[in-house]
C-alpha cells in the first residue's frame, strides 16, 4: 500500500480506549481490521487496521496507567505502528471528573509516556475549562491545578496545550439535575478572553504554545498580540513531520468544523454504546449513561 493511501485511526473521541478497552483493541488490531458503527446512522463498516495500511494511531485518554502497564505501547512500535497521544489533564475535582485517577498518577503516567515516546508526539489536553455553581452561591472554576500541571508538562518536554470552554449539551443539563444546588454557568465573552490570555502568558513562559480546540468565536475575537492559535487534536501536518510518509491534509468534516475545530481527517473506531467510558465526568459530551457517582466529592 502507499504512503498516501494510509490513514489515521482516532482511538478515541467516543470513549478512553487506554484506560478500559485496550485488550479488545489489541485483538482488533491481530485481526487486521476494526468493525466500526457509524453512531448516526448505525450502519457499520469496515476499517483497516494493519501496519501498512495505518499512517498513526492517535490514542485519547484521561488515564493512560493501563495502557503503560500493559506495554502496549511497546507492542505497537514493535509490530510498526506509529503513536500520538492526546492527554486529558485538568484540575483535581471529583465533582467535575470523579472516577479518574489523582492529579500526582496522571502527572506521573505524563513523565511516563514522555519517556517512552517522542515528547513531540504528546498533546496535554486541559479541557474543559468548567465555571459552576454548587450549593454556596460562589462561582467556582477547574482552573486552580493549571499552573502545576504546565510546570510538570514543560518539564516532561511537552510543548502544546490545547483547550476549551464547556458547551453546554442537554445531556448534561439533564445529568446535573440529580446534583441539588449545581449548576454550570458560561462566562461571558471578555471573562473568556480574560481567562485565556492568562493561560497563554503561564505557558509562554513554559515555552508551551495555547490552542483552542472548537472555539471560532473566542479565537476571532482575542487580541493581535495573542499567539494563540486553532487546534488540530489529529493534526496530520505533523505526523508526517514526525514519522515522515504522506498523508490527507483536508480538514475532517465529521467535525465541528464550522465551530473552529482544525482536526485533519482520520476513522474514529470508538463507540458511545459499545464501549461506555467509566469516568463519568460531570460535562461529558459522549457518555450516554445518566448515573453520576459523587463519592468523596470535594471541590
């Protein structure tokens, strides 16, 4: 097969495939292909998934401990896949994101995967940034961890941070119903604004770059010094600049691209029923499941 005929697998926006369905990918990837259900129309269809015919696997996770453990990584490289990874890591809140690990073993899995793999191939994700109110009347933010984190991140030799503002979906409205007294709140513009060019000027310092990942109107309206730029969470530019080959550069329309989302296109082989994620974060666009667990909740 050519280099351009090869793609990219997202694995995945659906669900955290590292933290609970690694097995069953691996088994999908001895098969040589992964049997994906199109969420919107349920009609399936087949994804190849040998060596020659995958450019990169992008791997999406809150909790990358299983995927380390298990040696996975190792396995892939072996058997000659590339690797990227998109690493969720935000504040400790066992409101907002109650059944993931402490911030110090997601700092520590972080250091772990910067060692093993090309620090260039690591995207820290701090999404998203929350506002909320719960109980006291005070508005609150998922803000207060960032600062450690970047200083962690830049240690490790992370160079891009990628973030966003909440949306507020009606699941999720719908979720927090069975939290008395919580309600998420959405800054306005100018508090926005306000909020990222702090973030950017932490990270300058860092020598990390800021992204917006689907934030269009935010981007449009930041002043002209801000170098903060569009995301691409599958930025397929950069693949080939890292492991060489070709590949698509048009943007993935099944995307929400009119919303400033830059992904390249890829073949996401997760599934929202299939594959339930166990996390259950409080502003989960994906998970279906309604059930919220608040043990041991601070904030």
């Amino acid at each position: 097969m050519k280099h351009s005929d090869q793609i990219v697998i997202s694995a995945s926006r659906r669900t955290d495939i590292p933290a609970f369905y690694m097995d069953w990918f691996m088994e999908q990837i001895k098969k040589g292909v992964f049997e994906v259900i199109n969420p919107y129309n349920r009609r399936k269809f087949i994804v190849p998934a040998t060596p020659d015919s995958v450019h990169t696997i992008v791997f999406w996770s809150k909790n990358f401990a299983p995927f380390i453990k298990g040696g996975f990584g190792q396995k892939l490289l072996r058997m000659g896949y590339n690797l990227f990874f998109n690493f969720t890591i935000n504040s400790n809140n066992s409101l907002l994101e109650p059944r993931v690990p402490s911030l110090k073993q997601r700092l520590d899995q972080l250091r772990d995967l910067c060692r093993a793999f090309d620090p260039r191939t690591i995207n820290w994700r701090f999404d998203p940034i929350c506002f909320f109110e719960f109980k006291q009347n005070v508005i609150k933010d998922n803000l207060h961890d960032f600062s450690r984190i970047a200083v962690w991140a830049s240690q490790c030799g992370v160079t891009r941070c990628i973030t966003s503002f909440m949306d507020h979906y009606t699941k999720i409205k719908k979720r927090i119903k069975s939290i008395p007294g919580f309600s998420f709140i959405d800054p306005i513009l100018s508090e926005k604004i306000e909020i990222l060019l702090k973030m950017e000027k932490k990270l300058s310092e860092k020598k990390i770059d800021l992204y917006m990942c689907c934030e269009k109107e935010v981007l449009n309206a930041l002043p002209s010094g801000s170098n903060i730029r569009r995301s691409s969470c599958i930025p397929n530019d950069l693949f080939v600049k890292i492991f060489g080959g070709d590949l698509s550069f048009k943007r993935d329309t099944g995307q929400r691209s009119s919303k400033g989302c830059g992904c390249m296109i890829s073949v996401d082989i997760g599934s929202y029923h299939l594959h339930p994620c166990y996390h259950n974060c409080l502003f989960c666009y994906a998970n279906p499941t309604p059930k919220v667990f608040r043990k041991n909740v601070t904030i």
